[in-house]
C-alpha cells in the first residue's frame, strides 16, 4: 500500500509498524505440559506488552511499539490453537516424546537431551525438538541400540 494512503510520516515508518509474521511451522506441534504453559506465559506478556504500547498517544510511536508484540501475540495464538497437548511417555524402554535420552557417540562424547516441542526446543539447555534430525532418529529405539546420523553412530545408554 501507498504511504500516500496512510497516516505515517514516511514509508520508513509505515515498514517499521508492519512486521512479518514470524513463520509457524508445518509440523505437528506437539508440546508438553510445561511446553504449553511455557507459550501461554509469553502470550500473556505479549498482550500486557501490546496494552503497555497501545498507551502511547503518539500514534506513530504507538504503531512502532505495537508491532512487536503484536506479532508475538499472532504467532503464540497459533501455536496454542494448534498445540497438541502429548501425555508423558509410558515407559522407559523405548525413546519417546518427552523421554529423556543419553547416548554415546562414536569419539566418547555423552550427550543427554529430553525430546519436546518445536518452541520449547533449546539444545543449549538439554532440549532437542521432536523433528530435529536426532531426535527423529532416537525415537521408537531402545537402550543398546544404535543408530547413524552423517558418519558417526550414537549408542543409546540411558532413557528416563
């Protein structure tokens, strides 16, 4: 649309209140307990964020301020809309989603990671998304077995 059309002083304001919607992914969204209470806690900052920008009786900075959590907001709806609520694995004889996983890798290294949802995924804190190449290779295994991901074979020790 024109800028010729709408209030904004520029173009290069009318595109700092028009963010993209962050992408939403087109797998199953699977989450957690904690996964959905994780989304439902930032949807709601979201919206207290949104109320506290749309205070603001400058309506360009509004608009600026707005944008943000406007977009936020968007995408956590989505995703809690579409989230599909999976209950706690039944067992431990088998990697499932939410199993906690310990495997060796074929140099020694051990690594640990409890499968979850797409948002709630953060390797760096011991979380693998359930449609992370690893995690898809782990799932439906068991203890012993192994299994190969580029050119090195992981070996399942532990699950829980």
């Amino acid at each position: 649309m024109s800028v010729a059309f709408v209030k904004e002083e520029s173009a290069e304001t009318a595109s700092e209140t028009q963010l993209p919607d962050r992408p939403v992914s087109p797998h199953p969204n699977l989450v957690t307990e904690a996964g959905l209470k994780a989304l439902q806690t930032q949807a709601e900052a979201a919206r207290a964020a949104l109320a506290i920008a749309n205070a603001v009786e400058d309506i360009n900075e509004r608009r600026r301020q707005a944008a943000g959590p406007a977009r936020d907001l968007r995408y956590l709806n989505e995703r809690i809309h579409s989230a599909q609520l999976m209950p706690a694995p039944a067992g431990t004889d088998i990697v499932a989603f939410g199993s906690t996983v310990t495997f060796e890798r074929d140099d020694g290294r051990v690594q640990t990671y409890r499968i979850v949802g797409e948002d709630e995924a953060d390797p760096k804190t011991g979380t693998l998304s359930h449609v992370a190449p690893v995690a898809r290779l782990l799932i439906g295994k068991a203890i012993g077995d192994t299994v190969t991901l580029g050119t090195q074979e992981l070996e399942i020790t532990a699950i829980s």
